[in-house]
C-alpha cells in the first residue's frame, strides 16, 4: 500500500509540468476533467487517486472531500483553503452564512484531513430537505469560452442551486442530472435542443436569483441581524407587514405565494419545496437565520425593480451598510434589547414547550414569541437548557434499551 501511495504521489509531481492553469470563475472539478483529458487517461478512478486521493472523486463534482489534497492546494494555510474554497466550489455559495470562526474550522478541517464533516456546513445538505448541485452551464457559453480561452469549462456561479439561468442570454441553463464517474466537460456532452423560453416574470425572478447568488462570494461573513432588519423594513415598504410586532404570519405566506418567483419555483422539481413559502416567517421569528438558499429565495421576492437593484440591496444588507429612507447611514445604534420580566424568566426555566409557558403564564403565543425576541439572552438560555435535556433524554433511552438487550449490535441500537 505504500509503494501504491508513493506511486501515486510521483505521478501527481509528473504531471506539474503540463497541468493546466485554473481559471477565476472555474470549478475544481471543471480543472480536474481539463487535466484528465490532457492526461489522456482513460480511467477516471486513477486520475482521481492522483489529484484528490480517492478513486470515485469524479463523483464530488460539487465539493470533493479531499479537496486539500489537489497539486494546486499544496502547502495551503486553513485561511488560503477556505479563499479556495469560496472561489472555486458552491461553498462561496453557502460560506458567509457562517461566521467568521466557523469558517475558520473549516480551514482547519481541511488541512489536517481527520474530517469530511465540514462538508456538511458549507454544502447546504439537510436532512429534511436536501440541497443537490447538478452540473449546469450555457451552450452559447460554451461556444464562447471555446472561442476566448480555448476550452469548455463549468463555471463556479451557475452550480449555485438558485442559478438557473444564463444572465448574458436569458437562456435557461443546461443540466446534467445526478452525479457521473466520469469526469465530464461540457463539450463532451451531446448539444441539446434549446430550452423553451421562459415567460418575462420567470426571466425576471430567475435572473434576480442568479445575481443575488453571484453576489454571495463577495461577502467574507453575513452580519445577520443587519440582513433580517433590512428584509422587514423592506417588507414593511411593499405593503406587507405594517408593525414588526403584531404580523400574520399566513399574511405573509400568501404573499410569497403570490410572488413570481413563487410561481417561478413551482415549476421547477428541484426548487418546488419552496414555493408555497409557509417557511419565511419561521426564517424572520423564529431565528432560523443561517439558510443561505432561504434568504436568497425571500430577498428576491421583494419587488425589486431590476436584478442589479436587487443584488446591490442585498450586498449591502448583508454587509451592515444598508442605508435608510434618507439616503444616509444610521446615526444611532439600535434600540436596546428588552429584558423580560422576572416572572416569565421563571416560567422559562421550567416549563419545557410553548405549550407550558403559554398555560404556566396564561398569555398567548405571540406573547411568547414576543418574549423570545425581544430578550435574546432568555432565547439563547433557554433554547440551551431545551437542547441539553434532551440530549440527556436520549442517552439515558440508549442506555436502557443496550442494557435490556446486550445482544444488539451497534447498527440495529441506531436503528
């Protein structure tokens, strides 16, 4: 095995000579298919045990997980890794919705290579509602980059999963779906019959999606709060709400139904979760606020008068600089947060739900919510104390089914 991985090694040392250079909007995979090709290999799985270490890195045409180990990325500190990552992988698309410390293990992460966890923090993969990155690009792009600079490539900003679009031609974007063990250009692919064009809302929405999304890897960390005042204000300009304090809720679905790029997701598979938009006021009051393709959906929605606006609005509510009706930076720093009373810190300790403060202080849900708002001390303290009861809960379930049954294996006590 290690005379293998000494092989492997010299061949990657082999190929510095003629590897290609990397363009500035171009993927990791897009370079690793370029340098296969060049290489005139025929097998993908050793290509890929030579740049990345791992036989099926065709396959992580998102987000290869050994990405560290790339001939381009040698020597590289935890803060270069994450620059890296950020131009040349949909991580530009989801890092600044972490913070700066965060990031920062995500560096570390990758150089000591101990880790594929870290995936999961810049990929946007959930659970519940999974994200996928098809492999997209333009076939008038192509023609184009063939043309320029000699080669078809993907481009980092069309992978992102609001980008579906090609903003210089209006034309939706090609995609190539599920992931291949090959390793894939997109001239190598079979030219298709061009896509039915859309109608001008659609163009509209899918366009102010793509420059809101392309606007993401300029932004080193999204300051939350200045984003999440900025889309209420904005919300509060457009008719939508009218008091911070006392919104609906269903108002507020039913307008995001109503919007075109609601009606734009609906008619497409891999977006259409989110078009009915019975998620925006839990991402506004509920302090879900680090779902970059939530934020992205809800800041195009907000009647802009063009993409541009949109995406320049947006830079600027991220990066704390909006600015006020007046056309001038905020004087004062921001209301302080109220504490709440003494009597619903005490309810807040016991009780467990909603449900038992609402009944331990006979007051409505809004109250509550109201309550957790205004105090994020209380919020923080409580959500903590809700989160380590029941991890303890959970422990103290594993422990009894292992010692009622000392036969379980470890896949079937998961199970």
């Amino acid at each position: 095995m290690l005379g293998h991985s000494t092989m492997l090694a010299d061949d990657s040392r082999s190929w510095r000579g003629t590897l290609p250079a990397i363009l500035h909007n171009e993927t990791y995979y897009s370079w690793c298919a370029t340098t296969h090709v060049m290489s005139c290999d025929r097998s993908a799985a050793s290509t890929g045990m030579a740049l990345l270490g791992t036989a099926h890195a065709a396959r992580q045409h998102d987000l290869p997980a050994r990405i560290s180990a790339l001939p381009l990325l040698h020597g590289k500190s935890p803060i270069e890794l994450v620059t890296a990552l950020r131009k040349h992988t949909i991580a530009g698309y989801y890092l600044p919705f972490l913070c700066a410390d965060k990031q920062m293990l995500v560096g570390v992460a990758i150089s000591s290579n101990t880790s594929t966890h870290w995936r999961r923090h810049v990929s946007g993969v959930s659970r519940s509602r999974p994200t996928d990155h098809p492999l997209k690009w333009c076939q008038h792009c192509k023609d184009s980059d063939i043309a320029t600079v000699g080669r078809a490539y993907w481009h980092v900003d069309w992978q992102y999963p609001t980008n579906l679009i090609c903003a210089a031609h209006d034309m939706p974007l090609s995609i190539v779906p599920g992931s291949s063990k090959r390793w894939l250009l997109p001239h190598q692919l079979p030219a298709e019959h061009p896509s039915d064009s859309l109608s001008s809302s659609h163009t509209l929405a899918a366009k102010t999606l793509a420059a809101i999304g392309s606007t993401l890897p300029t932004i080193e960390s999204v300051d939350m709060q200045s984003l999440r005042f900025a889309t209420l204000d904005r919300l509060r300009d457009i008719g939508v709400i009218h008091s911070l304090t006392r919104s609906s809720h269903e108002r507020i679905s039913r307008w995001f139904l109503s919007t075109s790029v609601s009606a734009y997701f609906s008619t497409n598979p891999a977006l259409q979760q989110f078009h009915q938009g019975d998620w925006v006021p839990e991402l506004l009051w509920r302090k879900k606020l680090d779902t970059a393709l939530r934020w992205v959906t809800l800041w195009s929605a907000l009647d802009w008068s063009s993409p541009a606006q949109a995406a320049r609005a947006f830079e600027q509510a991220a990066n704390g600089t909006t600015r006020s009706q007046g056309t001038q930076l905020l004087l004062f720093e921001p209301a302080p947060n109220a504490v709440a009373p003494a009597h619903v810190w005490a309810a807040f300790s016991t009780c467990d739900s909603y449900a038992e403060v609402m009944h331990s202080l006979q007051v409505s849900r809004g109250d509550v919510v109201r309550w957790l708002e205004q105090d994020p001390q209380l919020r923080a303290q409580w959500k903590q104390r809700l989160k380590l009861g029941r991890q303890q809960e959970y422990v103290d379930r594993i422990r009894t089914v292992a010692a009622g049954s000392p036969q379980l294996t470890r896949h079937a006590l998961e199970v």
